[in-house]
C-alpha cells in the first residue's frame, strides 16, 4: 500500500507560524530580561513557541514565501531585523544604565571592584550591575515586559510579513535613538560626577596648600564614602531617571509602529 503525503498544504501551514516565529525569536534574543545569557535557551525557545502559538492566528493574511527559496531567505533577514529593532529600543536603556553606573565607579575608585554580567557575559563594575538590577526591578514594576509584547503583537498589523518594514525613516529612526544612549548615562552620572569633582579638585588644592599629605591614603576612602553617600540621597532621583528612560523607550517604539 503506497502512502502518499501533501507537502504543498502542510507547508502552507508550517508557512503561517513559522513567519512570525522569526520575528518572535529575533526580539526574544534582545529583549530585556529574556535576552540574557543567564536564561537558557530552551526557556527562549519554548516562550518563542509560546508566543508564537497565540499569534500567529492573530496575524493579519499576507502573502509569504518559499521557506527554502532566495526570496525566502531575504524575508528571514527582514523578519529578523523587524524582532532586532523592536527590543533594541528599550535594551539600549539598559545599556545607559549600565553606563552610567560604570562612569560613576571610575570616578569612585571602583573600577577594579568588577563583578560577571551574566546578562551580557562580560564584566563590569559592581556599581554598574546594582544600577542594572535596579532597572530590571523598576522594569518588571511597569510590566514592561507585558508591554513589549503587546508591541510585538501590534507590530504584525502595522508592518506585516510580506511587506518591507525597516524603510529609510525607520532606520533613521534607530540610529537617532542610538544618540540617546549618552544622554541617559549622563543624566544618570551627572549628580555623583558633580560632587566628585567637587572632592577631586579639594583635595587638589590641599596637595598645593600641604605637599606632604598622602592624598593617596586620605583621599581614595573620602571619595569613596563621598560617592556612596550621593548615590543613596540621589536613589530617588534615579528610579524617576529610570522610570521615565523605561517609558520615553516604550514611547518612542508605538511611534515607530507608526512611521
């Protein structure tokens, strides 16, 4: 007895999720919290499926591609870069923060004091890491992570599968908000850089005024005790810096569905 298998219907099928799979997978790999390297990748995997099992229904009709064909191929890389772009907007906050946080060690005199971010395997300032913490925690108050999934889903309407999203103004777009990176680890540095070049140019007087003081041994713990006290009378001032980075992101994503 011959068994003979339909392969155009049962790609057809596998072509309606395997779509927004790449998208999906694609954002899941950058996207805060998920993106980390500390979260195995067949936790991604399984969300990826998650996701894509309840979205892909949602998605609007369009008309794809052969999986295996070359036109295929150029609507991966371009499902990939849709996913890549949506989670680089808010990652690049985090990357502020973590800036910000590294600055400010230097300036303390704990750059030495380097901790593993497992997040990005590689190693940065243990200040750098508190900040990162932090951002998550106020990240996960603001059900950001919901609300990065609802963009996704939202995304599939606005820019569909079968037509080219990531246009010049977009890619413009993102490169414009790269700039922004700076400007948040600035504003998240400024007040503990400020006091500590206060300090740094006290105690440069005091090296003209008194050759002989160990500046070395009074100095390094003064600017330490200094750092640490401006960080905690500014921790208020951080979360709002962060909360309202967090924000501005997920902001400037909804406008960029729009474009």
């Amino acid at each position: 007895m011959n068994i003979e298998i339909a392969i155009a219907p049962l790609i057809e099928t596998l072509a309606i999720y395997i779509w927004p799979f790449v998208r999906i997978g694609a954002f899941l790999m950058v996207m805060p919290l998920v993106g980390g390297s500390f979260v195995p990748m067949r936790v991604r995997l399984l969300l990826a499926i998650a996701l894509t099992i309840v979205i892909a229904p949602l998605v609007p009709p369009a008309v794809t591609q052969d999986v295996l064909s070359v036109a295929g191929l150029v609507m991966m890389i371009q499902e990939i870069g849709i996913g890549v772009a949506l989670g680089f907007l808010v990652q690049l906050v985090f990357d502020a923060i973590a800036l910000g946080g590294q600055v400010i060690a230097m300036s303390m005199g704990l750059g030495f004091a380097v901790f593993l971010d497992r997040a990005r395997g590689v190693s940065i300032p243990v200040l750098g890491q508190l900040f990162l913490m932090l951002g998550m925690l106020v990240f996960l108050s603001l059900d950001g992570h919901l609300a990065m999934i609802q963009l996704l889903a939202e995304s599939f309407r606005a820019w569909p599968i079968s037509e080219g999203a990531l246009t010049l103004p977009i890619l413009e777009k993102l490169l414009v908000w790269t700039s922004q990176l700076f400007v948040f680890a600035v504003k998240i540095a400024l007040p503990a850089i400020t006091a500590l070049l206060v300090v740094n140019l006290s105690f440069g007087i005091m090296s003209r005024a008194a050759p002989t003081l160990n500046l070395f041994a009074v100095g390094f713990p003064v600017a330490m005790l200094l750092g640490f006290a401006v960080i905690f009378l500014n921790m208020g001032v951080l979360v709002e810096n962060i909360t309202s980075f967090l924000m501005l992101s997920l902001s400037e994503a909804s406008r960029l569905l729009s474009l």
